[in-house]
C-alpha cells in the first residue's frame, strides 16, 4: 500500500513535469526557430479554411453576376476587349502562381533524404512506447492504493508497445506535414503542450503520456466491469475499448493539428 501511494505521488509529479515542460519546450521552439511559428500559423489557416471561413470568391461571385444582368445594354465593344484583358491577366496570374510553387517545390525540405530526420522519427517511436510503459505503471500504481486487482493480462506489453508506436507513427506524420528542416517533426510532440492550460481536455488526449493513461485506465476499467458481470472477458473488452477510445483520440489529433 505505502509503495504504491509513493509511486502514484511520484507519477503525479512526472505528469506535472511533462507536461509543463513540454509547454516550456514548445514555446522556446518556437522562438528558437521561427519557421515554427510560420508552420503554427499555417496549420492555423488549414482549420480555418477546413471549417468554411474561407470564402470571400464566393461572396464576390453573385455580385458580379448581378452586376451582368444589371448592365445588360453595356455595348459589346467596350466588353470584349475588357473581357480578353481580364483573361490574360488571369492567365498570367496562374502562371507566376505555378512558378512560385515549382520554385518552392524545388527548396522544400525533402525529409526521407535526411538520416537525421530517420534517426528523430526511430527516437520519437522509441519515446512514445516508454510513455505507454510509464502510462501502465502509474494505472497500476493508482489502482494498487484502492487494492483493486485486475486479471492477469498476457498480451499487456505487446498492446502498450503497440499503442506506443501508433502514437509513434502519428506524431511522426504531424511534424512532417509542414516540415521545414529535419528536427521539426519533433515539434508535433510537444506542440499540444502549448494548449495544456487553455484546452486542457485536448491536451490530455492528444498529449504523451496522458493519451495513453487515459485509454488504458478506460479500457481497464471496461475490462474489471466485464469481468465482474460476466465472469469473463476481460482481455477482449480491454483490446476493443483500447482501440476505441485511442481511434477517438487519434481523430482529435487529426482534427486539432494534422488537418489531413
């Protein structure tokens, strides 16, 4: 019992020096590096537009076809020629467009060039399976102080590892979809940081190593709830509310900050 209210007192402390220190951690990046700022700003556009409140054409359109109407009379001489010269500059419109964006192309940051950006990817896996170790160990430890014994899992490292390199893979994904150089995808772990005390539900879904915590405690707990109803299924209910709730929280994660 003392150990493991020690453990749970312990474990408190580290999720309150994670996430502060990813907090710190994401706001020094992005005064260390600008482009991050740059890339939070874009993302903050993406939702933006993805959320439909992009459309000033759309408001321009109807205006334009009522102007129309409105003039029918307007002699054909003086509208044709207006007409071509809209055209053309449309037309050189795309083209400088098309140009700006074969030249950005050409300098983006092609990241599976870079052993760097391999090297960072294997330790930000590597890092997301210890937090779903540490994520175990502290459900553990809580439910050890209320004496609550779960049936025993087998299949519990395996699960909690293959959780880690989910997690693993999406951060991955997160921080090269704006990437500028090679050590910004590691911004995608602790960007959520930044929003830990302005969003705090989000935080903790999305954030290491309380997404984790979160859909292995739940999991468990729907596990010990099958259990004591029905005298069986344990393993199943914990494998199938596992992989719910963290596809709940894997779609919260593309909703706040992949925007795929």
């Amino acid at each position: 019992m003392l150990n493991n209210i020690i453990n749970t007192i312990v474990s408190a402390i580290v999720l309150y020096l994670l996430g502060l220190g990813g907090k710190y951690l994401q706001r020094y990046l992005k005064r260390r590096f600008p482009a991050l700022e740059e890339r939070a700003a874009v993302k903050s556009t993406s939702k933006a537009v993805q959320k439909g409140e992009k459309p000033a054409a759309s408001v321009a359109k109807p205006a334009l076809e009522t102007t129309a109407e409105a003039t029918p009379e307007a002699r054909p001489s003086a509208v044709r020629p207006a007409t071509r010269r809209i055209e053309d500059i449309g037309r050189r419109l795309e083209d400088m467009q098309a140009q700006k964006e074969e030249a950005r192309l050409e300098g983006e940051f092609v990241y599976y060039k870079d052993y760097r950006w391999w090297v960072l990817s294997l330790v930000i896996i590597a890092l997301s399976i210890g937090m779903s170790f540490l994520a175990g160990w502290i459900l553990y430890s809580i439910l050890g102080i209320f004496e609550v014994e779960t049936p025993y899992l087998s299949g519990a490292f395996l699960v909690l590892s293959i959780a880690g390199i989910i997690w693993g893979i999406t951060y991955i994904i997160s921080g090269t979809s704006f990437i500028e150089a090679w050590y910004e995808v590691f911004f995608a772990v602790v960007e959520p940081y930044g929003d830990f005390f302005d969003s705090f539900l989000t935080t903790i879904m999305v954030a290491l190593p309380f997404n984790i915590l979160i859909a292995w405690g739940i999991a468990n707990g729907v596990g010990i709830a099958v259990e004591l109803i029905f005298g069986a299924g344990y393993p199943i209910a914990v494998y199938v509310t596992l992989a719910v709730i963290t596809c709940i929280q894997l779609w919260i994660m593309n909703e706040e900050y992949l925007y795929l």
